[in-house]
C-alpha cells in the first residue's frame, strides 16, 4: 500500500468506480493526513466516550466512501451522493421501518448538503427512536455511535434503503 | 502568526471530520477563532501563513487544518483587497481549497446572519455572512426531531 510519498503532501488521485447505471463517481484518495497525525485522534475520542472508534484514522475514505465506495475511496460532492441514490434504486424509509443494513443520511437544514452518512447496524430503539450507526468521520476513524452522537447535524436525518 | 494551542485544536477537529468542503467551510466560518484570525490578521499575513503552512516540508495535519482556516478567514474579510488577492492566490496545494474558493464566490455573502439559506432546492445555496455567537463544531448534539419524509 503506498502510503505517503513525500510526507505531508497533498496526493491525488481518483479511482474508477460507477453507479449500477455505469455513471462514474467522482472522487478521490487522499493522504493529507499523514499517519503520523494518528495521535491527533486520541484527543478526539476523549470527546466522544460514549461512542467506540473501531479504527486509527484512515485518510484514504471518508463517509460516503465507507457507505457507497467499499472504503476505496473519498466521495464528497452531494451531487455525487444524490446521483448513486438514484441510479443504485434506493428509496427513503420511515424512521419506524429502519432496518440494520439500511443507510442513513446527515442533511444540512440550512443548505441541503449531504454532509454525512452512515449504515444502520441497530434499529432504532424506544424511547428516542435512535438507530446506532457505524459511520467513518471525515478523515478520522470508522465510529461506531448513537445516530445523535457525532458532529454532524442529525435533525434532518433520513433513511435510505436499496428496494429492487 | 500568533495562533493560540486551543485555536489549533479546533481547527484539526473541524478538518478531521470534514466530509464535505460545504462543512469544513461552514464550520470554520462559524469559529469564533476564525473570526478573530479575519479581524486580527491583514489579508497579507493570511495569505503568507496560508502558503506557509501548505508548503511546509513536512506538512502535519495541524498545517493543513490551518492553512484551510486562514483560507476561510480571507473569505470574512470583505475588503477589495483580501477579494482580489483571494482571486489569485494558487490553490493547487490542498485538496478542497479552489472547491472553498468557489463555494464563497458563487455563494455571496451578505452581513446578517451565519446560516446558508436554501432559496429554491434547485438553486445554488446562498451564504448569508457570518454568526460571531455560534459556537464551535462540537457541540452537545441535538436531539432528534419529529420525523419528516422529505425527498432529497
């Protein structure tokens, strides 16, 4: 695995990966963050007691990479995100209908950004109706969490499951 | 550049769960750290840390959280100047920075409020300046609110 060529420099590239319609997705691995940054996440999970981080961060996928791409992969543009939705079949469900395996969605209310998601590996659960989540933080660690609990905005969540 | 240690921390928070560049820059925006680098610092001393910290022989995670908030600071400083020298200034060297660049030139800002505002979903967000009470990126979550089917 190549790593880091010149330590600390930005390295890009995209791989190829499509929708089912064979649309490519945008994207891109990225190695800003070198791995001896990993200690920077220790004082990031003292923030976060409650949730357990399964992983060191792994700059080389983001969230949509863990949800849509296999971790191969950075997909940030919600175009992109909105774009998979569609052409791999998946359809919004109710909160009450939330599965393990289903994937959830982080929308910003103030301008529609699909700044994260995540997969469903609990359902939701009285009396909060919050599922637990297995996400990947920005450039950080793969998280396990309360839907709620992370830096994301949770108040416009939704629900996405592939229907046929 | 006079950067205090709790200003470097938020700034790594904010960059390490930057999923989007839509999120990193608006969640920069909203530091206040940020704010006081925009009003404390000229245009030149934010362009010149900028290239300082993308052009660092080691470049650290620390550098690159710092270079992204100068660059979003130079976007609070709505002088002529700070306008143009942001228009020229290479951006090759972070991943997300010409994204950012573009996201505040095709988003005007405005004075009032710190929130992006969605004025039809097929239109580009509009971003509406800058909010000096919000507080850093990790707050206490919210909790969750009543559920709403809403294509996206």
């Amino acid at each position: 695995m190549s790593i880091i060529d010149i330590p600390g420099q930005a390295y890009r590239q995209s791989i190829t990966t499509q929708t089912r319609e064979k649309w490519d997705i945008p994207n891109s691995q990225s190695f800003e963050v070198t791995y001896r940054d990993r200690a920077e996440l220790e004082d990031h999970k003292r923030r976060y007691t409650q949730n357990f981080f399964r992983t060191d961060a792994i700059p080389i996928y983001n969230c949509h990479g863990l949800t849509f791409a296999a971790r191969r992969t950075t997909i940030w543009e919600t175009t992109a995100v909105k774009k998979i939705l569609s052409d791999d079949r998946y359809e919004q469900v109710p909160l009450r209908d939330v599965q393990p395996g289903d994937i959830i969605l982080y929308v910003s209310a103030d301008d529609g950004d699909i700044e994260h998601s995540g997969v469903v590996i609990e359902s939701p659960s009285h009396p909060l109706l919050i599922p637990k989540v297995w996400s990947k933080w920005g450039f950080g660690a793969e998280v396990i969490h309360s839907a709620n609990i992370c830096p994301y905005d949770f108040s416009q969540a939704r629900y996405y499951r592939i229907r046929s | 550049m006079n950067i205090d240690h709790q200003a470097m921390r938020e700034f790594r928070e904010v960059y390490l769960v930057s999923n989007t560049p839509l999120y990193l820059f608006k969640r920069l925006r909203q530091l206040q750290a940020v704010q006081q680098l925009a009003h404390g610092a000229e245009a030149e001393e934010l362009i010149e840390e900028y290239i300082r910290r993308v052009k660092a022989k080691e470049r650290t995670m620390e550098d690159v959280a710092i270079a992204y908030a100068c660059l979003v600071a130079m976007t609070q400083k709505e002088s002529p100047e700070a306008i143009s020298l942001l228009r020229s200034l290479d951006l090759t060297d972070l991943n997300w920075a010409s994204v950012i660049r573009d996201i505040y030139f095709t988003k005007k800002p405005a004075e009032s409020t710190g929130r992006i505002k969605i004025l039809n979903p097929s239109l580009p967000a509009v971003y509406a300046g800058t909010d000096a009470a919000a507080s850093s990126a990790f707050t206490e979550p919210p909790k969750p609110k009543i559920e709403e089917e809403v294509n996206i």
